[in-house]
C-alpha cells in the first residue's frame, strides 16, 4: 500500500483502490480521520465502540458480527491503558452498583489459538507476545496440544471477586463454541491489513493453491504430499473482509501412518521398510524355539490399515505342547510278543517328539491284560531316559483283553489333574476286548479327553473306531500302516496346539 491505494496485479495490468479510512479514485487518495462515536472512549489506536451485553454468542460469530455489523474486530488489548480502558467499560456496564460478589461473565476478546493449536494469536493474525500486558485470571492458558485434533479455545473476560481478589475483569478461556457476551473495536491506525492474515507462507508437506493469493474473496486449497493427511476442519479456507481473516482454522498436514504402531512380538522381532507410514513393509521372526502364528508380513495401506493383524510368536508345538499324553499298552495274549515289541518302539517314537517337562508335556504308561497297571508303578514321567528304561522294562503278559477296565481306570486316576493342559490319550491294541470297552471310552471322551486308536496286526478296526474321538478317518490308525510317525504327530498337534498368542 502506497499513500493509501492498495493495488492488485491483473493479468497484463494491475488496478488500485483506496484503502479503509481513506477515499479517492485509486489514483489519488485522502486519509478520512473517523473519530469514535459520541460518549465512547478513545485509546490511542482503538475505539471501543459497541459492548452486546446479550452473553449468547459463540467467540466465531462475535467475531463476524464485529467485522460485518460493526467495522470492527473484538477487543485487542496489549497495553496497560487498553486493558484499563476496557476493564472500566464492563465494570460500568455489566456490574450493578454495589454489588461486590457476583461472578460476571464478560466479553469475548480478539484472542484464540484457532490458527494453529497451541499458538495464541490477535485477530489480526499477530502473536501474543510477551510484551502484551497479560491479565491471566489463573496462570497462563491451557493450549491444545500441538497435533491434536480439540476445538480451539478462545479467551474471555471474567470478574469473580470471590476467587480472583478484585473485582476487575480478568483474561480466562473458554472452548470457542461456548456462549458468552462480545465487544467491538475499530483500529484507528494508519497501517492498514491488505492481505489476509496469518500469512500462508508455505505448507509444510503439501502444497496450497489460492484463486486471488491472499487477498479479500480468495479461496485458497490444501492438499498433502503423499504420506501424508490432512488435519483441520476443512481442507479450503476464504479470506474475509474487512480485517482480512481467514474463514476457519488453517489445516496442518501430518504423517500418515497406520494403527496400531507396530512393534515387535513377544520372543520375536519386526523390521519394516519405512516404518508404520503408508506401503511400509514389516515382516516379522520369532527366536529360536518359537514360530510364527499369523502373517509373516503385513504392509500399511492407503486408508492407514494394516493388511494384517500383527503377528505372534508361540513356542513350537510340538515339541513344546502343554499336554498330559496317556498310553494305554495291550499286554494281551492276542497280541502276541512281536508285536508287543514293536509297540513298544512305536510308543517311543511319539513321545520322542514332545519336550518332556512339569511345563510342558508329562506321559503316563497304562498296560492291560487281565490286570491294569502303571508302567514301572509311575504316575507320570518327565524324563526320556527314566520313560525309556521303563518302556524297555515292560514284559508282555499273554493274558486277557480288558480293555475297558484300562479306559476307565485311565479317566479315574490320571485325566484331569493338571490345570491348562490338554488330555490326549493313544490307545494300543487290537480291539479284541473281552469287557465293554466302548462305554468306557465314551465316559473318558466326554471328559473332553482326545482319544486315539492305534492297531495291530488283525485288528477289529470296527471296535477300534468306538474307541476312538471322531473322526475315524484321523483317529484310528494301523501300527502295521504307520510308516510315518508324523501321521500321529499331526494329528496330536491339532489337538494340542491352539497356537493362541
């Protein structure tokens, strides 16, 4: 602005006009001294002309209401003398005479931190500095946090003498949309704002486009870079006269990432290609010992979700699984003494497979002819070498098949007695039973007991497979046919491992 024209670039040209306060053909203008309307007060720069005592006004629409009603803006006070004229104004005003207790809600004033969060500006777009004489009813504001996504606050004027010690108003804050009463200045300067404020001197990544720059009516668009979003209540903002603002608070551009952040799983790690921000890769490895439950990798999409759920990490299963394993030997004379042998190998070869220990897999050994007994008179065994030797140790009997006896002495004695830990039961035998096996082993699988059939040479596969937990097909097997332990294995491990994190 040069001797009061303010002059805009047009394509090939450019076009003056008079700025407020002055007046002319925009070639030539005159500075227009506009005093302040009879019985209000002057200080220096401002007039306070206009105090709406109705406290029904968010601080926004007080503040169109001083811009579109009043050619003014509401109260800027940063000196002493401004803060003195205006105080005296509201205590005139607003405080009946004599009454020294009441808590009287003030005005509004031109100060918020709806710009940016946490950073408190003027009106005028100007900061609050710490040289602006600051009446502060409790200490100094409560910003947002920067980043955050709260309504703006805007401050007030408040007198409480009850809990302020005086009378006089004093600055405190209230969330913009609140209600409260609004007064009006005019700026009495010879420097006038021609562009809207604060200025939009770049967007941190991203960019912004403006229809007329800064200047009354221009619109201007925010977008983001990619990796980012935008955040703010609108993604375009209008500058409006006559005291150049914008129409809303200014939106920032943040990192986009997805949520959860992602971390490492428990026994495992992560490493992602670029971290939790968009089209990040993190794949995830588990120590030694473990596997991994879940997708081993999972990428950050556009709409800020992960493809996936995180990852665990479960201790290998087996051979670590949590679990009572039972064997129930057929010692009978149907079985005959080689096969007995090989029973005795094939019993070996599972319990192989499993980590024996109090917290992870304990066995017992049930064998059964005409009598039922414990292997070695051991409850249950927590060492291969000590399981070993009282396999090795088992003599075949050459009696009757009492099966049933076996199962059931199997669900009164060792099913059950140990908190978390899965019951499975693998029963050896021909099938040959001379009592009602498949009562018993109904009992023992209703107590949620896992129960395998494994047959010799000859056996009755139909009895087998009313022993055994449905279905037959996974659950009755041939020892004859067992050319691959990990047949039984398999079929364990279902059972056991949950596989939950």
């Amino acid at each position: 602005m040069d001797d009061g024209k303010v002059c805009v670039n047009t394509p090939g040209s450019y076009e003056c006009s008079c700025a407020a306060e002055y007046t002319g053909d925009g070639i030539n203008c005159t500075k227009v001294e506009l005093p302040c309307p009879p019985h209000e007060l002057l200080d220096g720069e401002y007039c306070f002309r206009y105090l709406v005592v109705d406290p029904e006004h968010p601080s926004f629409t007080a503040s169109d209401a001083c811009a579109n009603i009043e050619s003014g803006h509401p109260a800027t006070i940063r000196t002493m003398m401004d803060y003195q004229t205006l105080n005296a104004i509201l205590l005139d005003k607003l405080v009946p005479d004599g009454d020294m207790t009441t808590k009287i809600l003030g005005p509004w004033i031109g100060l918020d931190d709806r710009y940016m969060a946490g950073v408190y500006r003027w009106r005028d777009g100007s900061l609050l500095s710490p040289t602006d004489y600051q009446v502060w009813a409790e200490g100094p504001p409560r910003m947002r946090p920067v980043g955050g996504r709260p309504e703006p606050r805007c401050v007030h004027l408040v007198s409480d003498p009850e809990n302020y010690g005086t009378r006089d108003f004093k600055w405190t804050e209230l969330l913009c949309s609140e209600l409260a009463r609004y007064v009006c200045d005019t700026e009495k300067t010879n420097e006038q704002v021609n562009l809207c404020q604060p200025a939009l001197a770049g967007m941190p990544n991203g960019k912004i486009s403006c229809s007329d720059g800064w200047q009354q009516g221009s619109t201007c668009e925010f977008e983001c870079n990619e990796g980012y979003e935008l955040m703010g209540p609108s993604s375009s903002v209008t500058c409006l006269g006559p005291y150049m603002l914008w129409s809303n608070i200014l939106p920032q551009c943040v990192e986009s990432v997805c949520s959860p952040v992602i971390s490492a799983p428990n026994s495992g790690s992560v490493s992602c290609t670029n971290g939790n921000k968009v089209s990040s890769r993190c794949a995830f490895s588990c120590d030694n010992g473990y596997s991994i439950h879940g997708s081993p990798e999972i990428e950050c999409r556009q709409n800020l979700t992960w493809s996936d759920s995180k990852a665990c990490c479960v201790d290998s299963c087996p051979p670590k699984a949590r679990m009572d394993l039972i064997f129930i030997m057929d010692s009978s004379g149907s079985i005959g003494e080689e096969n007995f042998k090989t029973m005795k190998q094939f019993v070996k070869n599972v319990y192989e497979r499993f980590t024996l220990s109090d917290e992870f897999t304990r066995i017992a050994v049930v064998t059964f002819h005409s009598v039922v007994q414990l292997a070695n008179d051991t409850e249950w065994f927590y060492s291969k070498t000590e399981l070993d030797n009282a396999i090795d140790s088992l003599q075949f009997a050459g009696k009757g098949t009492l099966t049933g006896q076996a199962l059931t002495f199997t669900r009164e004695h060792l099913i059950g007695k140990r908190e978390g830990s899965t019951n499975v039961v693998i029963a050896v035998t021909d099938g040959n039973s001379k009592d009602n096996s498949k009562a018993a082993a109904a009992e023992l699988r209703n107590m949620n007991v896992h129960v395998m059939a494994v047959g010799i040479t000859g056996s009755h596969l139909r009895d087998l497979s009313m022993i055994a937990s449905k279905p037959a097909s996974e659950n009755v097997l041939s020892l004859s046919q067992v050319e691959d332990i990990n047949d039984v294995i398999d079929v364990v491990g279902r059972r056991v491992c949950n596989f939950q994190c």
